[in-house]
C-alpha cells in the first residue's frame, strides 16, 4: 500500500536559483517516512528507532514553492533480515519533481547498532509493501 | 589533478535525537564542499565560470559510521569522475584521520536559468573539471589536494 503525505513546501525550502534546494527534497523524505510509520503503526516508535543507511535521489524537474502541497507517495520495495528498502515519489498529479529510493536499519539507540527486524514491524511493513 | 578538500566543522545541532549527525545534514556538507570547490577552483582559471547556474540532477549517498558531534573538524573530499556534454558527476567522502563516514556521488548539469533549461558546459568550465578529476595515475605530486580552511 502506498502512503501519500501531503507536502507543504516554505518559502524558505528555495535557494537562491529560486529552486527548491536539493537537501530541502531529504527532508520532505524523512517527514513522509516518519508519517508513514506512525501513520501505519508497525510499532510505537518505529521511526524513531531507525537510521538511514543509504540515500538515491533523483531530481527530475526543479519545484518552485506555492502555498499548496506537494504529495510524496512511499511505500516499502524489500524486507530484510534488519534492513529496508523505502521507495518514493514527489509529484502534483502528472508531474514528477523527483524519485528516491533509501535503505533503512532498524537502530538499538541504547546499544548503538542495528538490530534485527522484530516480527510485528515485519508484519506491519509488509502492509507498506508494493513491488 | 586532486581531490578538493575542505574542513567541515561540526555544529552540536546538526546531530538528531539519535545522537548521530542526520542524514540529510550530510547532503548539506557535500554541497557546501561543492560550492567551496567550484568557487575557489574556478577564478584560478582566470574567467567567470559555473555562474550561469548548475542543478543537481541525482544524488547517491552511503552512510558508513554514524557521525557524531566533536570538536574536531571532519574533512570532505570531493573530486570530478565523469564530465559530459551538459553534465558532470562528483564523488565525495566524509572523512576524518580515523574513519570514512560517508561515501557519496552527485549529477551536476549546467542550467541555464532564464531558460529554465539545461546548456552545454562551456570551455572554461571543462577546463576547471578536467583538473578536479582525481586520476590515481596522476603524479604523486599531485595528489595532495587543496586544504582550504573555513
């Protein structure tokens, strides 16, 4: 199932090529990755108790602030044994500002490393799953 | 033909609740190095280059180690791997002494702004790019790389 965010851009996101800047498109990811986990519960805090472990951005046309949102659509493309694979798309309808893929680890925050994926978040996230 | 190197301090800030420096504020880094490095290189090459705009047109990142907030500056190594018609790719490393924090490469394309389109990569420009790409072939004198304080 895929989770739509709807994305309100800042006047602030754009810099000085009067783009929004290409960091700013990161984090609209993390907010959307964040909502889609508390959204769909795979457990209480799943996405505090995960880290990024590899990010794939890429700009397909530049986007200009408005006052409306944007819609970034994510869903889950791959389950491992303690990591992910979250694929996701920005876009306005017909338009595609840009296609992200990132491999998450699910973090011990206490013991600092990864951990496992426990089987209620596995079960959780195979709702997120689209192929 | 060397790595453009720049120090990178940490702000206490740029480390999210999980105590680690936050993915996205490593993209901020590359950038920084980017600019850094076309903004110091290019001058030296006598004419006004990459000021009619560039864009980023794909980024890939890897996270290696979790970077955490210490007084110590990290250095960001950037140099050129491919220069196209219109476009041209960096690879960088988040780095200190000890540890490579991260690994990552951009897609750069010339961009005309009024246009709002992409244009070919001039002459001068090359020129600059072609002396950014890091060739282990390369004399030995040369790859020392430029320490740029900031």
């Amino acid at each position: 199932m895929k989770h739509v965010y709807r994305c309100q851009l800042r006047r602030s996101d754009m810099d000085s090529y009067r783009h929004v800047n290409n960091v700013v498109y990161a984090a609209y990811l993390e907010d959307a990755r964040a909502e889609m986990f508390r959204a769909h519960k795979p457990v209480a805090p799943f996405a505090e108790r995960i880290v990024v472990a590899r990010h794939r951005l890429q700009y397909l046309r530049p986007l200009v602030f408005r006052p409306e949102p944007v819609s970034v659509e994510s869903w889950v493309s791959r389950i491992g044994t303690s990591s992910l694979t979250v694929e996701h798309e920005i876009h306005d309808g017909e338009t595609v500002y840009c296609r992200a893929s990132s491999v998450i680890v699910p973090f011990d925050l206490d013991a600092q490393c990864a951990r496992p994926i426990e089987p209620a978040e596995r079960a959780a996230l195979e709702a997120l799953s689209e192929h | 033909m060397s790595r453009h190197v720049v120090t990178c301090p940490l702000r206490w800030s740029d480390m999210d609740s999980a105590g680690h420096v936050n993915n996205i504020v490593h993209l901020r880094y590359l950038e920084e190095a980017r600019i850094d490095m076309f903004a110091l290189r290019a001058p030296q090459s006598g004419v006004p280059v990459f000021t009619e705009g560039t864009v980023v047109a794909q980024q890939e990142i890897e996270y290696l180690i979790p970077l955490r907030y210490g007084a110590e500056p990290v250095r960001v190594e950037a140099w050129v791997t491919r220069v196209g018609n219109s476009s041209f790719d960096i690879a960088y490393e988040i780095r200190d002494d000890a540890a490579c924090y991260a690994r990552a490469t951009s897609t750069i394309v010339a961009f005309d702004l009024n246009m709002n389109t992409s244009r070919p990569l001039r002459a001068a420009e090359r020129a600059v790019l072609a002396a950014l790409a890091d060739d282990i072939n390369d004399r030995a004198d040369d790859s020392a790389g430029v320490e740029v304080s900031r």
